[in-house]
C-alpha cells in the first residue's frame, strides 16, 4: 500500500468526520444511532485503503466496478462537503445581511436533500472529467534563443493501471500525433502498474509520433511500481530515457532527471550540472522534471516541465496540493530568471476523477521573440 493511499484515507477521514459532525453529531439522537453513522463515515474516509490490486483477488472480474463504485463514493463524500462548507457559509452570510430569516443549522431536510442531490451531480460530472480524452491546452513561450518555432507536446501522469480503460491511451495517442509535434516528451508516471499486467495498454503508446524523438523520464509511481521494469517497458517502445543526461535537438538542449520527490529514496538523486553537461552556449534550454522543484540558485535552464500535481486533481485537495508543492497548475516564473509549466496531466491517480482540475494534453509552442 503506498504513502498515497495512507494520506489521501487520512485527508478523506477529516472529511467524513466533518460531515459527521455538520448533519449528525448535533442532531437529535441516540448515542448508539449516531455510532451507527460514525462507524461508516470512518470507512467511508478510508476507502483509499481499501481498493488495492489485492482486492483483485475477492472480486475478480468485478473488481473494476467495486474500485470505481468506491471511489464514486469517497469523491462523493468530499464534493458533500465542499457543497455543504459553501451552502452554510452563504447563508450565514445572507442571515448576516438579512437577506432572508436565519437559518437554523439542523432539522431542514429538504435543504439537505437538495445539496445531497447537487453533490451527486457533481461527482458524476468529476467521474465524467476524469474519463474523459483530455483537451489539448496550448502554452505558447518566446525566447530570442528560438528562431524556428518547435511543438512540443507533454503527456504527463498517464498512471497506466489495470483498470484504465485502452479507449482513452489510444484516443489520447491519436490526439497528440494529430498535433504533428516536433518533440513528445513523457514527464513521469506513465506506468502505474505491474508492468506485465498492463503491457497491452502500455505498447498503445508505441503510435507515438515526433519528428525529433519520444523522451520520457521517471516519476514516483514509477519507482513504486518497480524502477528497472518501468524504464525497460518504455525503453522497448522505442522511447529515450533522459536521466541525469540529456540530448541536442538544434536550438534546443532537453535534459532530464530522476523524480525529485522519491527518486533520493531509491538512490537515484537529481544530478543538474551532469543533464546540462552536453548544452552548448545559446541552445534554449529544456529541463524535465517530473516534480515541480525549485533549484534554488541553479541557472542551467530556461524552462523547467513537471507535471505531478495533477492540479489538484479534486478540489479542495488543490489547498493541500498547493502547500505541498510550490508550484500547483500552469506557467510560474521562477527565482532563477527561469520557468516552470507545471501539466495537470493526462491520466489521474486513484480514483479516475477529477473535479475543477482539468486534465490536459499540453502544448508548449515555443517561438522566436519578437
């Protein structure tokens, strides 16, 4: 069971515990009734526990339906809250201004009705946001070390896993060699799985097309799912893995590293001066990082590309994304007169959700400045 799955229960029992106590730790009942409801809140919030690949075993061919209805569940319940924190904060503030009589916070059932109602709406659009082929988000970047313009394209976060559906990798292929890009560059966790339990998903992505090579490099969910098998189930797709070294493209020098945020762990450290070592003075410079970081007084490159984030991916998950990680969602300048894109990536971890955290195809159209 990952570390993920550990915060994520942890963070999703703060929310049913606050829905506990919002509709029945104040009502009028029975100690033993409201246990009756603490007891199911508690494994409602730890239901990230308890749909891993083990589980496979006890459900068989069903297991896919019992991992989605799940998280349909633990997303529903945190959308519940999110829906019931804004009602309530509404109207105090409409109580306040006497916009209409105050409202009592307990007993109005129909008002309840209504937001559970609203909740479940939006946990359907989340699960439909979170199937869905991405959109292709255009990031145009100038730099007068550019004269002829490059398409970039960045597939971030695929977290191929046993019970994606090949529909979206295969769509999501076409999509991006519809592009006509220059250059693919894979930011990390494409596999999430034993890969020989997804190579048939996995080889989709061999369809690929660039005119100037397919890189990728490692994320964490790679080395969770086992360093040396993930890396030679790209390699053998044909793809050019970038790790503490990198690759002259003309104009352009990409450089990549080990994921920052795990790859220490598993003695794969981030090396900067060695992924640069090959650049030659003028190239615009490409780093590939899987993690947003920021390398405090490194100005090796111009633009740094991450992914990781995934935006959030469920609100308001963003808020603990974001004080975790600097760098959340989109274009950030950076203390080194660099940059820094950050995808919310194509794919998503756990549940195949997501909620005002877009998943995306990103293009980084890089032009000569005028």
């Amino acid at each position: 069971m990952s570390t993920c799955a550990y915060t994520t229960s942890f963070l999703g029992c703060l929310a049913t515990l606050a829905l506990f106590a919002r509709y029945v730790l104040f009502a009028d009942a029975g100690t033993v009734s409201k246990i009756c409801f603490l007891i199911p809140a508690l494994v409602v919030g730890c239901i990230p526990l308890l749909v891993g690949y083990n589980f496979e075993n006890i459900f068989g061919k069903f297991y896919p339906v019992y991992r989605y209805g799940l998280y349909f569940i633990f997303i529903g319940a945190v959308i519940l809250l999110t829906v019931t924190v804004i009602r309530d904060v509404l109207w105090l503030i409409g109580a306040k201004s006497g916009w209409f009589s105050p409202y009592s916070f307990h007993g109005h059932l129909k008002v309840d009705l209504y937001t559970l109602g609203l909740s479940l709406l939006l946990a359907a659009w989340a699960l439909f946001e979170g199937v869905k082929v991405p959109a292709v988000k255009n990031v145009t970047i100038a730099s007068e070390k550019i004269s002829e313009n490059k398409t970039i394209v960045v597939l971030s976060d695929l977290h191929i896993h046993r019970v994606l559906c090949p529909y979206k990798i295969r769509h999501i292929v076409a999509r991006t060699n519809a592009l006509k890009p220059d250059i693919i560059l894979l930011a990390g966790d494409i596999i999430d799985d034993d890969t020989s339990r997804v190579a048939d998903i996995t080889a989709l992505l061999k369809n690929l097309k660039a005119k100037d090579g397919i890189y990728f490099v490692t994320g964490n969910h790679e080395f969770y799912a086992g360093y040396q098998e993930t890396v030679l189930a790209l390699k053998e797709l044909g793809f050019k893995f970038l790790e503490n070294d990198g690759v002259s493209l003309g104009e352009i020098y990409l450089a990549g590293i080990p994921d920052t945020f795990t790859g220490q762990t598993y003695g794969k450290n981030a090396d900067i001066k060695q992924a640069f070592i090959g650049a030659r003075p003028g190239q615009y410079r490409l780093l590939m990082s899987h993690t947003p970081t920021d390398f405090k007084g490194a100005n090796n490159f111009d633009l740094e590309i991450a992914g990781h984030t995934h935006g959030g991916q469920i609100f308001p998950f963003h808020i603990f994304t974001k004080l975790h990680n600097k760098y959340l969602s989109g274009l950030y300048p950076m203390d080194n007169n660099a940059s820094v894109y950050v995808s919310n990536g194509a794919g998503q971890w756990g549940p195949q959700m997501r909620f005002l955290a877009p998943s995306e195809i990103t293009v980084l159209n890089l032009v000569k400045e005028n």
